[in-house]
C-alpha cells in the first residue's frame, strides 16, 4: 500500500491510488488533512489540465506546493479527480 510521508509524518496513505507517468495519486479522503494548507500555485498540463496545490506543514515546517491535484481535469485524467500527488522531498513507498 502507497504511504507518502515528509519528515518522518506519514501524509497520506491509501490502497486505492493511481499511478500516473510515474507519480502515485492518492485519494481525497487519503490524505490527513492538517498537513495540508491550500496554495495560490496552479500549473497546467496539455493533457491533464489545471492543477492546484497544497502546502505541506508538518511540526512547523513547511513544504511549499510540495502536493498538487486535479479538481477538475480534462476527460483523459478523470480517473485521478481530486486525487493528490507529492514531489519536493516527500517519499512515497509501497
């Protein structure tokens, strides 16, 4: 099972992610929410749409948009909806 963790605090875990090029999308209702604050970040992907992001806050520290989502992506990528992906140093094992 996929367990995302930063600085030794497990963020999300779940048996129900998604892989995609690569990166592993964890489900909403995955992820432990007080890790999370909201970022103004958004990228675009040709394929997959806009993503926004999330700060990670683990014991004071923060991972700025170390996670990013797909709220609403394009036909393709439906199938990661809301699900969040990490990148900045959070390790995902499983």
């Amino acid at each position: 099972m996929p367990v995302a963790k930063w600085n030794g605090v497990v963020i999300a875990e779940s048996a129900r992610c998604e892989k995609v090029e690569g990166n592993w999308y964890f489900p909403p209702d995955a992820i432990r929410r007080e890790y999370f604050r909201p970022s103004d970040t958004h990228t675009v992907c040709p394929w997959k749409g806009t993503a926004s992001y999330y700060d990670v806050v683990v014991n004071g520290q923060v991972n700025k948009d170390a996670a990013w989502y797909y709220p609403e992506p394009k036909s393709a990528a439906s199938n990661i909806t809301g699900h969040v992906a990490f990148w900045r140093g959070v390790t995902v094992e499983g």
